[in-house]
C-alpha cells in the first residue's frame, strides 16, 4: 500500500462512483463528493505523463542495462563457433535478458500514460482533489500546507509525495502527488493563495472577536474547467 506524506496531510476520500468508466469523472461526479456549502472553483487534468519520478527512472536504468546484456549474448550465442547445448544456453539467456529489460523500458512508461489518462483533479472553496484513476485523496486548503509550484507550460502543483514500493539502498521512493502538469497552473495557485488568505483574515478576525463587514472572496465566484 502506498503512504503519502505531506506538510498538512492528505484525506482519504470515500469511493467516487464514476459515469464514464475507464475516462475518469466528471464535474458532474466531482460535484458529488462536494460536502453542503463547499463549491467547485476549477476542475482539470493533466496534458501529458510528465517527467519519470525516481523509480521509474532506476527501472529505466536496469531496464536498458538489461536489454543491451541481452542485445550481446544473444547473436554471440547464435554465432558462436562452439556445441549446440552451449549456443542454446547463451542465446537463450541473451533472450531472457533482452524480454526482460525491454518489460522495464515499456512496462512504466505505459503505466505513466495510463495514469495520466486517467488523472482527474478538482479545486473547491475548502479541498484540493485528486483522482488518479484508483484512488482518491483531498487536501483541506489551509495557511500552512505544503504548496509547491513548478511553472512551466503545462505547469504542476506539488502538495506532497507518495510512497513507492521500489527501495533504494534500503530506502523508499517517492512520487510528487497533487495537481501535475496542468496548462493553468499560476492562475490556480493565485487561486489557492487567495483562499489560504481568507482563512488568515477569518483566523484574525476569530481571535480579536471582530466579525468581517465584507468577506473576503476568490479571484473567481464561477467554476471553471480546464
């Protein structure tokens, strides 16, 4: 089982029933998951797998290593000069490593394009959620939770990491978990950072025991889809 950490920690969310099975859901789906009073500011996903994570790129490494042992004992195997049995066993095991590394080179990348085909991500006034085609996982929106941005085109941001199964020198792998390679990501940081300020404002206002004559709002009242 795979273990996210993160400044704030995420939720685990209740099964989402999707209406398009194998696409993802829908905002109409999204909509459902929302608690009484939350609102849907923006709903997106990916444009592309993005980068390999640090365990995809090891299994890539191992992968091509692999392949290229198997690329050599292969056609020496076939045309060596030497008894059957002994042509047999090198070809066979320059085969066995030729599959075997060619299963690490291809195997992550397609699990990658699925997940990303799959990913859905939605911001409300109070969560940040994910969707990544098995699992759903929201992020309350509060002052201090881990908010890192990478701008670029598509851009991502990252709210913490998951745990992954393949260990390093005994250590775990991680991959960066929250909205990853969107083509709005500045306008829905600004959107995040807007929200974190209401709930400081609120937070102020609670402790002096002052009430708000006009509460703050988003950058944006409507819900938007990217």
């Amino acid at each position: 089982m795979s273990q996210t950490r993160s400044s704030s920690g995420p939720s685990a969310g209740p099964v989402m029933g999707v209406s398009a099975p194998g696409l993802g859901p829908t905002p109409e789906d999204w909509a459902l998951m929302l608690e009484p009073g939350e609102t849907m500011l923006w709903w997106g996903r990916p444009l592309s797998e993005g980068r390999a994570d640090s365990g995809t790129r090891i299994l890539t490494l191992i992968g091509g290593l692999f392949f290229l042992i198997g690329a050599l004992f292969t056609p020496i195997g076939i045309l060596a000069d030497a008894e059957l049995m002994f042509r047999l066993i090198f070809s066979g095991l320059g085969l066995i490593f030729a599959i075997t590394g060619a299963g690490l080179l291809i195997v992550p990348r397609l699990q990658r394009r699925r997940r990303a085909a799959l990913t859905q991500y939605a911001l409300s006034d109070r969560r940040a959620l994910v969707f990544d085609g098995e699992t759903f996982q929201n992020w309350p929106i509060q002052p201090g939770m881990r908010l890192d941005y990478q701008p670029g085109q598509p851009g991502s941001l990252i709210f913490g990491e998951e745990r992954q199964a393949l260990m390093v020198n005994d250590r775990p792998t991680y991959r960066p978990c929250g909205f990853l390679n969107i083509a709005d990501a500045a306008q829905v940081l600004g959107q995040i950072r807007a929200l974190q300020a209401n709930q400081l404002q609120a937070n102020q206002l609670q402790r002096t025991g002052a009430a708000p004559e006009n509460p703050p709002k988003t950058d944006q009242d409507e819900t938007h889809y990217g």
